[in-house]
C-alpha cells in the first residue's frame, strides 16, 4: 500500500499552539488592521507636520496656513477613523473567537466530545473508542463555568490589545521611522538604537509572567470550585453550625488568589515600567541631541520638531506591544486550559465502541482502509453515484424498513466496571439478558446504579468499564436518575426542553401541576424526583425505546408513588423499563427480576442464553440512524475507517427549533428597601477609601509628569533654535529627564496601589455576599443552585473588580487633566485660553455622551447575558449526564448558544460605541494642535509649540477619560445587581438569651412558614413535641412542607405564626447562634463534599474539637458503612468524587446520618435518612441510631412505614 503523506503529518507529535487561532477570517483581519494601522501612521505623521511647519511658521512670521490646516486636520481624520476601525475590528475578532470557544466547550460538556478531539488519529491509525469526557476530578463545575465566561472574555484583551498592537508595532514604527529617516538621519539612527531595547526586556520579563499568570488563573478555578461546592453544601454547613468556619476557609482561598494574581500584576507592571523607562529616556536622548544640534545649526527646527513629535509614537507602538503582551496571558492561558479541557481523557462506554461520522462526500475523497482490500472496488450499474448519495435521493424508490412493534431486549455480557479507589471491582463478569419490565435488586451499595449507569453511558469519567451491552439506541434512551438534576429553571421548561408536545398534561399526570412555574430550586426532593420521572416518559412519549429508573419513588409519599407507578404501567409496552428501587410495590410492577449480588456484583440467576453468530462474544456496532445489533467475534468482518478532520468535514445537524421557555413566577430577591447603586457603591469603596484617594493622586501625577515631559520638550526644542548658550536650557533638559522617569516610576505606583484598593474591596464584598447567601439559606433556596453564586460571588464580584481600576482614577485623572491643561494654557498663551478649555471640555463632553448613549443598553444587555452564561454553564455542567444520556444534550447547548449570540450582539453595540467615543476626542485634540499656531502668528513660537503639543498630550488622558465613563453602565449595573444581597436579611432571631443546655424538648405550637415572594404559607397549624428519647416523626404527602417545617425548628426560616421552643423558651427570644451550636441538620440527600471520607465527617465539629479516628469509624459502623470503611484501600482518607459520586446513593444517605451523629448537638433533625435504603439495611441503621440518640431530641422525617411507626413517637401528618 502507498504510504500517505497526511497520516505521516497527522501522527507528528506537535506542541500546541498558544495562540488563538481567529478563524478562515484571521487574514483578512490581519490585513485590515495593517491597512488601519498604516493609516493611523500616515495620520500621526500629517499631524506631526502641520504642527512643525505652523510652529516654523509663528516663528517666521508667516506661512501657509491653508495648507497647514487641511493637511492636519486630514492626519486629525485619518488617525480618528484608524483608531475607532482598529477598536471595532478588533473587538468583533473577539466576540467571534470567545462566541466560537465557548461553543466547543459546551459541546465539549454536554456530549463528552469536541471538534478535533473525538475524531482525532492516534499514531498506531487507530480511532478513539469512546467519546470524551470532563473529568469532573479535574474540572469542577464551578472551575468550567467561570473558564467559559471570565476565563474566555480575557481574551478580549489579546484581540482588542495584543492583536492590533503587534500589527502596529510592525507597521507603524517603518512608516513613522521612514519620515524621520527623511527629516532627521541622526534621530532615525538614535531610535534604531535603542526600540530594539523594547522587545527584549519584553520577553524576558514575560517568560516569568506567563508563570505566574498560569498560577493565578489556577487558583481562580480553585476559588470557582470552592465557591460552588459551598453554595452546594450550604445546607449542610448551616445544619452543622459550620457557616463561620468554612467563611474563615473562603477568606483564605480567596486571599490565596489575591496574592497570586497580585504578584502576577507586579511582575507585569513591572514589565510595563521597564519598557516605558526605555522609551521615555531613548525619547529624551532624541530631544537632548536635537537640542544640542539646534545650538550648532546643524539641524533646521521643522525637522527636529518632526523628529521630536514623531519619536515617542515609534516607541509607543512597540511599548503598547509589551503591555498588551503582559495583558493578554490571562485570556490565553484560559485559551490553553479550555484546549487542555477538549483534548482531555475520553470515558468508556459499553454500549457500542463506533462513534457514527456523517462525511461530507460530494467531492472525491481518498481514505485509508486500516485492511488489505483490493485497490479497486467496481459497483454495480445500478449503485447509486455520489451526487445522489449527497442529495438524499439514493434508494428512495426502496420500501421503507418496517417498524418494530416490540423493543428489542437488552443483552449485557461480561460486564465489568471498577472504579477509582475501590480495592474490587463494583460489578464483576455481570451478564444478563433484559427486557419488557425489568427490576434490578440487591441491597445498597451491591451495584444497581452502577448497572444503570453503563446502561445508559453515565459512568463516572475514571471508571474502568469491560463488557459488551447490546440492544441499546443510545439516542432512544429515557433515563430518571436516583439524583437528577435539571438544566432549566421551572418544571414547565425543563418539560418543554425534554420534549414534552404538552408539558402541563406531563406534570398534571404526576401531580405536579401547581409547581408548573415555580423554581426548580425551590422543589422539594419528592417533587424533583417526580419532574426526573416525568421528563423521562416525556421522552418515552416521543419515541424512547429504552425507560431507565432508579429508585423512581424514593422520597415519595403513597399518592404520589401510586401515580409514579401508574405512569411507568402506562408505557410498559413502548419501551423496554429498567428500574432499580428498594420498595415491594414499586418492585411490583416487574415482569422480571435480576437481583445484584453485594459482595461482587454478580448477578444471583443463571445469565441468560445470549445468542451469537458463532458462540463469540458479543459487539455492538450503534449509529444515529439503526438501532445497535449484536455482531459475532471473531467471524465477523468489519473495515474501520479512520477519520482524519483535515481530510473530511463533519457535517452539523441542522438547526432545531427551541420552544419558548416561561421562565419562574417569581423573582430571585426582592429588594424595595435595596439602595442606589451609586451609594451601594460608596460602601464597597469603604474598606480600601484611602487606597482609592491615594491611587486616583497617583494617576493625576501620572498624567501631570507627562503633559509636562512634553511641554517642557516642545519648548526646549523651540528655544535651542534661537538660543546660543546651552547654559540657559539646562533646567530644561534636567526636567525633561524627571518628568520622564516620575511618569514611569508614578504609573507603576498607581497601578499597584488601585489594584490592590480593588482585590481588597472586591474581597471585603465576597466575604459579605457569601454572609448574607448563608444568612438567606433556605429563606431562598434559588440561591443556592450552582450558578447563582459563582455568579454572585465570582463573575460579578470579579467583573466589579476589574472596572474599579479602570474607572475610577481615569475619571478623576482625566477630569483634573483638562482644568490642568486649560490653566496652563491661560497662564501661557491667554489668548488660546478659551479656545482650548473649550474644545478640551467640549469633545470630552461629546465623547462622553457619545459612550454613555450607546452603551447604557448594551452594558446592561452584556452583564445580564454574562450571568445567563454563567448560570447555563453551570447548569450544564452540573446536568450534563441527564442531559447526554436522554439524548437533549443538543438542544441545552442550543439555548446557550442563544444567550452566546445575544451577548455577541450586545458586545458588538459595546465595541461602536467605545469606538466612537474614542474617535471624537482624537479628532478634537489633534484638530486643535493643529489649529493652534494658525491662530497664534506674532506669540513666542515656544510657548505656541507648548500649547499645541499639549493638545497632542491630552489625547491620552481624554481616551482614558471617554473608556472610563463608557465602562460606567456595566459598573452600576453590576452594584445594582449585587445590592440587594450586601444587605443583611431580617434574622430569624433577635434575641440574645443562651439556649437550655442541654435541650430536653422541642415543642411545635400553631406554627405556619411562608417563603418570601410567595403568596402563600407551605403550612400552617402545626403542633407538635419531640423529647429526648422520644422521637416526632412528621409525614406526609410530598411538597407539604416537611423539609421545610425542619428549616424553621432549625431557625433557619421565621415562622409566620406560632412559636418553637426549646426547653419552653420561644426561638425568637434565643441567640440564633447560641441556637444553631444546640442542633444538627441531616437533609434530603445530603451533600457529600468532594473530599475524603474523613473531612466529610470532620464538619460535625469545630476544629478544635475534632473528632478521632476511632469516633468516625464507630459513626460510620452505626450508619451502615462498616463493610464499606474496611472494603476502601484508603479507609477514612478514601476520595468520595465530586458530590459523593463515588458512592452509591444509599451510601451518601449514610454517610450523611455519620455525620450527623458525630456532632455535639441535643437536637438532631433526619430528613429521610433511609430513602435509599432497603428495608433490612434500613431497619439496622434505625435501630441504631435509635440506640445512639438516645438521650437527645430527634425530629424525623420519612415516609418509610416503619420508621412513620416508630415506638413511642409522636406523630404528625403534613
């Protein structure tokens, strides 16, 4: 066979590129930002000449002042409009390239498989045999969320700074340098010198940076990650009285990734001090030798003023390139961290081990077989051509297949799954034929789920997977999981999204139809597990062949298990029904039975007989089009052709139409007494006000120095052409050597200063947030879904701090610059007082409003998107195995890719607007440099020269001044959505007495709870005592208020009428934290941190107080983990996964009620500690906890009968 030359080139280990690739447009962006920056240089040189000869000219006493004007006012419009198309293209190039990343990182999420990732080649010629996957060890929700949004939008810095200053730094110093080369030989030569200087203190200061850069982007995601596993966990945390310890633990990760990113700002204002020392003092040796040869007559001072002018801009360009270089190593090393994401591990999966690929074939292709086939291959004359292929029109005379009626049974063979840190293996060799109703079996933690896991591809990520699972169409699969979580924000919508053509009869048929537009945050366990239930036969309605459940009727009351039931029964004969559950008349419902051995997996049965070809093993073979069939080994034959993406495209689905979504009835907080935004802001400025004052004087200073550097420039310049001792100008020249140095030494002062001024008010406020988040609790359980506070307490906070800096000091600096220039002007050249003050006031004004008008809508358009964005990553991250394995994975990137466009949109407004602003203030400034000496013939031609260079000078503090108020919008919009929680919420308690130690009683009296924003009460009238010893069971029907009645016992929710009291003292008059170290909380599936086993159970005491070794084990024996803790290779420092996913549900349970028994508290609360469980682990761990609580207080909650039973308990019904 001949050898190909691209597989040669696709198996060549390449490094990956740090660079952003823009796009099939990257060129032509190129190429126009090199037209716009010979422009914007042709521009600068016009101007550079007009104010030499107008200044030559006042000198003279006269000149052409027609011709002066028209050629500066032209260089004024030419650098304008280079400017505001350079900005414009620059900042669509981004939005194109974040909108294009974030786009694969979704896929990426949602289906476990990327563009080049998936398809890629490996060296040996083989193709990938499963599709990859996050590994949720590696990136955390939280981590992935913020990657996709502040992450990404770093690199607006790399397309908006880096890219056009790279391009200007190779166009602009040739043009500029050219025309000095024509003025002047000896500056050109001076300059060729010393730019060279630039570059490479560049890069060595930035090889070091790029480190640290590295680092700090680390410890951002590990915030994020933080962040998200608090919100997560809060429940727990305020259960077991832990909220200050772990606000103690946030104030250190988050102090952590303060003093990473502020030694990589350092380093990187460094770097920026640096290179403008360099420029500044090569600019001073210009001036000085110009001086010098103007005392000598050797040099003409048009030329020299040309010289003068025009040499800064050759540094400026190339001095831009290395802060923008420093500047933009935050958005490519997320650029690097989301390729590392899409190029990651790949997870097995033991339904089938060929991905289907969609070619495009209308043009000849040339693959490589991976056998030995003949070199030609002659079809029949009446095989279809390419073209009709291509065009769907082959075979379409052929009767179409028919339909089968029954679902086809679902073979397992030789499964085996053993995951990471377990000493055996979960299931082992585990066969089975299944079909028509099937119900899995064994006790908990035998490997149920583990089972329904491979059936429906939703193995943990380092998981290792053996077997073969055949019968299965991965994209007709319907699957409820014991844990479900949603991507939507009401039941109705996640309905919609599922498929649903009538969503409101789905949730009525699960009595769910009052809840149809509340937040799913807000649902109780019972409730989300029955909108999991509905959206999976929503998906069996549409034509799922294969309903897979577990534990379909965990946390349900009777009712709502009977109409669960009937649902299932209802679809027995559309789809083939897997279910695992625990409870007899669930089990009920099986027409068969396959019971999962504890010790090893193995199923009890014989296996059945699973037919093959020949005997061989089976295979699976599953596309998007037929349904997976068994294949036999090794008698088979089958040709792989492996895919290589240079060669073939991928042809995308066609676009899908979204239903409308309706969103939740109420709002997240209400805030009628939040104040302004503006006041909000004065007290986030409060902790570091004497930072702010200082670095705004900082920036004054900075932009003093350098208006004066050029003032004192010009006249030096101007007054050596007429003076004949140097001795009179060497004040002047000591001058032009300070204020140079002081700009540099004040501008690296300032930057330190405000940045540091913003971590700590940005770290004061998030400390504040996530108060007040705790302090809200189960008062707003919306708040504690994963995206609220990363957008909370990451993307907002964040995004305030990165526009204090940047808005702040250059307000106030570029304000003070413009009366500065303006009284410098009047005390000089009176006559230009007034011509000056106004341009400079004037086209301040419009730039401002200009940039105010245009980007108050799209400002708050763009952060209301940013947080949708971080919500919906979150969301997706979070849900992507019910996404993936229901086959709508599809459809939720869709819905981002929505919000992606709509924030694009609102970006691509910010970019014209910034653009604008930009445009008029040059075009006023440079105008008047220009205008200047032709309205100044007869005044002493240095002090014009004074004036108009000023103009020029003020350029950069207008801009700065114009960017400033075009990022005040997003400012208050972004303390506008942060007000509502700075404030504190009304506590529960404002009492101050000690709570009864020990507490004996717990009394209910008449007590009715209310959620804030609802209109009305989940319950009310409930009476009721638990006394040590003698336990309160409260039942009822799911969604009556169960949970939430714990909530208000627990002091975490007031309760609207009616009184608690512990020991006959009402709640209201206790301590709420005297309360809360009295109590523990075990909720409804508890969160199990990602962490080991030990520091799960380390959170029932304080630190101090921690418990031992021989504690734990003996909790963990009592809940039922005995067998397990001696099973873990690590024992107590075994890794429980992300959310405990390294536990079976039951196991979580457990895990939880450990928790909950090692604390020192009187009261203990379990809400539905044995839903998981089956019935004989269940009655042992009552048992004993019965036995270990013993002499404290102990509300249950439950629907299991037995534990509804409990002896000597006083019950109540919900």
């Amino acid at each position: 066979m001949s050898i190909d030359p691209w597989r040669i080139e696709a198996a060549r280990p390449k490094e990956p590129a740090r660079r952003p690739d823009l796009g099939p447009l990257g060129k032509i962006t190129l190429f126009a930002l090199g037209v716009l920056a010979a422009l914007k240089a042709v521009g600068l040189v016009l101007v550079a000449g007009a104010v030499a000869a107008g200044v030559v000219g006042v000198q003279s006493g006269s000149f052409d002042v027609r011709q002066v004007l028209w050629l500066g006012c032209g260089g004024a419009i030419l650098r304008a409009v280079a400017g505001w198309g350079t900005r414009v293209l620059a900042q669509r190039a981004a939005i194109d390239l974040k909108r294009t990343m974030r786009g694969q990182l979704w896929w990426r999420i949602a289906h476990g498989d990327a563009e080049g990732a998936a398809a890629a080649e490996t060296a040996g010629g083989e193709r990938p045999t499963a599709p990859a996957r996050i590994s949720t060890s590696r990136e955390g929700e939280g981590s992935v969320a913020v990657l996709a949004t502040d992450g990404l939008d770093d690199l607006d810095e790399y397309c908006t700074s880096s890219l056009p200053a790279t391009v200007q730094a190779a166009v602009v110093p040739l043009v500029v340098g050219a025309w000095i080369l024509g003025a002047d030989w000896v500056s050109a030569l001076v300059i060729v010198l010393t730019i060279p200087l630039v570059p490479l203190f560049m890069v060595l200061i930035g090889r070091h940076t790029q480190a640290r850069t590295d680092e700090a982007l680390g410890a951002l995601t590990t915030l994020a990650n933080h962040m998200t596993e608090l919100a997560r966990g809060l429940p727990v945390l305020v259960g077991l009285g832990r909220v200050d310890e772990q606000s103690r633990a946030l104030e250190g990760v988050q102090r952590a990734y303060r003093q990473r990113t502020q030694e990589t700002l350092r380093w990187a204002f460094l770097s920026a001090l640096a290179l403008e020392l360099i420029a500044t003092i090569s600019v001073a040796i210009v001036a000085v030798f110009l001086g010098l040869r103007l005392l000598n007559g050797t040099v003409g001072l048009e030329a020299a003023l040309v010289a003068l002018i025009l040499a800064p801009e050759c540094f400026a360009a190339v001095r831009e390139l290395g802060t923008a270089f420093h500047a933009s190593q935050n958005g490519l090393s997320a650029l690097a961290r989301v390729r590392e994401i899409l190029a990651g591990a790949r997870r097995s999966d033991v339904r089938g081990s060929e991905l289907p690929v969609v070619a495009d074939i209308t043009q000849p292709i040339d693959l490589p077989l991976t056998k030995d086939l003949p070199e030609r291959f002659e079809a029949p004359k009446d095989f279809p051509t390419l073209e009709e292929i291509a065009a769907g029109t082959a075979w379409a005379d052929e009767p179409a297949p028919a339909e089968e009626q029954d679902p086809p049974p679902i073979v397992v063979r030789d499964l085996t799954v053993h995951y990471a840190g377990r000493a055996e293996p979960t299931l082992f060799g585990f066969s089975a034929e299944i079909g028509e109703i099937t119900a899995i079996t064994g006790p908990s933690g035998a490997g149920k789920s583990t089972l329904l896991g491979a059936l429906t591809g939703t193995l943990p990520a380092d998981a290792e997977s053996s077997g073969w699972v055949v019968g299965i169409d991965t994209e007709r699969v319907a699957w409820a999981p014991q844990a479900p979580h949603a991507f939507t924000a009401t039941p109705w919508d996640e309905l919609a999204l599922f498929g649903a053509t009538n969503p409101e009869a789905s949730l009525r048929e699960l009595g769910l139809a009052r809840v149809a537009d509340s937040s799913i945050a807000e649902l109780s366990p019972g409730e989300l597990r029955r909108l999991a239930v509905a959206r999976a036969l929503a998906r069996v309605d549409q034509g799922a062949s294969v309903l897979v459940l577990d534990e379909p009727t965990a946390h349900l009351d009777a009712a709502s298990a009977d109409r669960v039931r009937a649902a299932i029964r209802r679809r027995a004969g559309e789809a083939t029904i897997v279910l695992a559950t625990h409870e007899p008349e669930t089990l009920a419902l099986a027409t068969r039975r396959l019971a999962v051995d504890a010790a090893r997996g193995r199923r009890e049965a014989a296996p059945a007989a699973v037919p093959t070809a020949r005997g061989g093993s089976v295979t699976v073979t599953s596309s998007d089009d037929e349904p997976a069939v068994a294949a036999a080994e090794p008698s088979t034959t089958t040709v792989g052709i492996p895919v290589i993406t240079d060669q073939i495209r991928l042809v995308e689905p066609a676009p899908e139409k979204l239903p409308a979504l309706r969103g939740p009835r109420h709002r997240v907080l209400h805030g009628s007494a939040t104040p302004s935004p503006w006041r909000a802001l004065a007290r986030i400025l409060r902790p570091a006000r004497g930072r702010w004052a200082l670095g705004i004087l900082l920036a004054f200073a900075t932009i003093a120095m350098g208006l004066s550097l050029t003032a004192v420039s010009g006249w030096l310049i101007v007054r050596a052409s007429v003076e004949e001792y140097i001795m009179y100008l060497l004040v002047a020249i000591v001058g032009v050597r300070f204020f140079g140095i002081g700009r540099a030494v004040s501008r690296y002062a300032e930057r330190l200063v405000t940045h540091d001024a913003a971590f700590r008010a940005t770290d004061a406020l998030r400390l504040r947030l996530w108060r007040s988040i705790a302090a809200r609790g189960a008062g707003s359980r919306r708040l504690l879904e994963g995206g609220s506070p990363l957008d909370y307490l990451v993307t907002l906070a964040d995004d305030l701090r990165d526009q204090l800096p940047r808005t702040l000091p250059p307000l106030a600096a570029g304000t003070l610059a413009i009366t500065g220039i303006a009284v410098t002007t009047a005390i000089v050249a009176p006559h230009l007082a007034f011509l000056v003050a106004a341009t400079l006031v004037v086209a301040a004004g419009l730039g401002v409003a200009a940039a105010l008008v245009a980007a108050r809508g799209a400002s708050r358009a763009r952060v209301r998107e940013r947080s949708a964005l971080v919500r919906g990553t979150a969301a997706l991250a979070s849900a992507a195995d019910d996404l993936r394995a229901n086959g709508i994975a599809g459809s939720a990137v869709a819905r981002l890719e929505v919000a992606g466009a709509r924030l694009a949109a609102a970006e691509r407004r910010n970019a014209w607007s910034a653009g604008l602003g930009s445009a008029i203030v040059v075009l006023a400034a440079s105008a008047l440099a220009v205008v200047v000496p032709a309205v100044s013939v007869g005044a002493p031609a240095e002090l014009v020269c004074v004036v108009a260079l000023l103009a020029l000078a003020a350029v950069e503090p207008l801009e700065g001044l114009v960017a400033a108020a075009h990022r005040l919008p997003t400012l208050r919009e972004v303390v506008r959505r942060l007000s509502p929680l700075m404030a504190a919420p009304t506590p529960v308690s404002s009492g101050t007495a000690e709570a009864p130690r020990p507490v004996r009683e717990v009394a209910l009296a008449g007590v009715a709870a209310q959620y804030p924003g609802q209109a009305d009460p989940v319950f009310r009238g409930v009476t009721g005592t638990a006394r040590a010893g003698a336990w309160l069971v409260v039942s009822g029907r799911s969604g009556t208020g169960k949970s939430t009645l714990l909530s208000v016992v627990m002091g975490a929710l007031p309760a609207t009428e009616g009184a608690v009291t512990a020991d006959g003292v009402p709640l209201t008059d206790l301590s709420l934290a005297s309360w809360r170290r009295r109590i523990a909380w075990c909720p409804q599936d508890a969160y199990v941190f990602d962490s080991s086993i030990r520091a799960n159970l380390l959170l029932a005491r304080a630190r101090e107080d921690a418990p031992s070794d021989a504690d734990m084990a003996d909790a963990l024996r009592r809940a039922g983990l005995g067998r397990l803790l001696e099973a873990l290779p690590g024992g107590l420092d075994a890794g429980v996964g992300a959310g405990g996913s390294a536990l079976s549900g039951g196991e979580r349970q457990r895990l939880a009620v450990a928790r909950a028994l090692l604390t020192r508290a009187d009261v203990i609360l379990l809400d539905e500690p044995t839903a998981h469980l089956d019935a004989p682990t269940a009655a042992d761990m009552m048992a004993d906890v019965r036995a270990a609580t013993a002499d404290r207080v102990v509300l249950l909650v439950s629907h299991r009968a037995d534990d509804v039973a409990l002896a000597g308990a006083e019950r109540i019904a919900l």
